[in-house]
C-alpha cells in the first residue's frame, strides 16, 4: 500500500481484498491506533470499524426488556445530587 497526498491530509488505498476481510464499506469510520511495538519489528496499527447508526440502535434495543419486573424509574432520584 502507498501513503498519497489528499487535500492537507495523507490517504491510503486500501485493496479490495483486505477491504473485504476487514467487511468494511464506503463510509465506515474506521479507528487507528498505534500497535504496542516490539523490538526489532515495524511498525503496525490496530484498525477498528466503529459502529453504524443501524448496528447502535439494534445494541440499544438488545438491552430492552434487561431490567427485573420490578423496576420503576424515579426521576426524582436519578436527579438527586
């Protein structure tokens, strides 16, 4: 892969094959992170896919129903300092 100027910015191409390995789309935000390096090696990332609007929103529903029947919300004491 080559790093490539874009804008003020660098970019990298990413082959088709990774890409699917990764499942990764046009659009996904993705996170880098530095790997911890160890001697001797070069340098690598830790590359995470973030999830979309879709995949959040179907994790909140996952927790639906989650609370024991006897729960009651009291706003009175979720705001009490």
């Amino acid at each position: 892969m080559q790093v490539s100027k874009w804008g003020n910015s660098l970019a990298v191409r990413l082959p088709v094959s990774l890409v699917r390995e990764l499942g990764i789309a046009d659009g996904d935000e993705l996170v880098l992170q530095p790997a911890p390096r160890q001697a001797a090696q070069p340098a690598s990332v830790i590359v995470t896919r973030l999830p979309g609007k879709l995949e959040r929103l179907q994790a909140v529903r996952h927790l639906r129903g989650s609370w024991g029947a006897d729960f009651a919300f009291d706003r009175d004491e979720a705001n009490a300092r």
